[in-house]
C-alpha cells in the first residue's frame, strides 16, 4: 500500500485496490470538488454524471465499482432512484451525499441498501473514510 498525504496535512494510505467511482452530482463546483478529493485520494474516476440518466448510461458503458450519489438531483430522478436503479441494473452500490436529514428521505435513501451517508458539506478525509469503510464491502 503507498503512502501518501492528504490535503490536510495527515499521512494516509493509498486504497488497497483501486476502484472505478462514478460521481453522480448535478451541481457542478461540488462535483469537481469530490473528484480531485477523490484522485487525490488515490481512486479513479469512472465518469461524473450531473442527472440520473447520464448516471445509468455511464454506468451501461464504462466499469464501475461505488456511486456517489447526491440525493437531490435536478431533473425527474433523485438520487434515491439512480442508486436503485445502479444497484439493480449494474449491482453497483452507491454511498449518498446530502443535505437532506429528514426520516422520510432517509428512510427512502436505507431502502436502496447504501454502502454509507456523507452529510454536506463535507471534508476530505470523510469521503476517504466512508470510501475505505465501503472497500471492506465490495472487495
């Protein structure tokens, strides 16, 4: 496993594997934040897809280990739904990201049998903490 250093400032370790993760985010600052976090974190980048359709035809043409998914998404799709549909159509497993808390959408959001929740706004080392604790189920 190599080493490497985070952007704040900590030494961590490279993942094991490297997986294929699909961004799925609508807003489009947030989306390359989550990128260069993740390729700084060591993980490669199958496609960031800004609606639950460009989602599901990504996921149809390009490798993909773990969605994050934001949960609300502009369009006739949330994010609950694309990870449903990932996870049926692709068995990809998806980690949400939101701002949204309330029972009913969580409720929805644990239905779909997420690998992990990422509350907004979030740090770096979070996101490769929810990735390395997501790893230990899909390898």
């Amino acid at each position: 496993m190599a080493t490497r250093v985070s952007s704040e400032g900590r030494t961590a370790q490279a993942p094991a594997r490297t997986l294929n993760l699909l961004i799925v985010e609508d807003e489009a600052l947030v989306a390359c934040y989550i990128q260069d976090v993740l390729e700084e974190s060591g993980f490669r980048i199958a496609g960031v897809a800004s609606s639950g359709a460009e989602a599901i035809s990504l996921a149809s043409e390009v490798p993909v280990d773990l969605a994050l998914v934001d949960i609300k998404l502009a369009g006739p799709m949330d994010g609950i739904e694309v990870a449903r549909l990932l996870r049926e159509r692709h068995d990809v497993p998806s980690i949400f990201l939101s701002g949204l808390q309330d029972p009913e959408t969580m409720a929805r959001a644990r239905a779909t049998d997420p690998l992990g929740f990422l509350p907004k706004p979030f740090r770096p080392s979070q996101v490769y903490n929810a990735l390395e604790k997501a790893l230990e189920h899909i390898t």
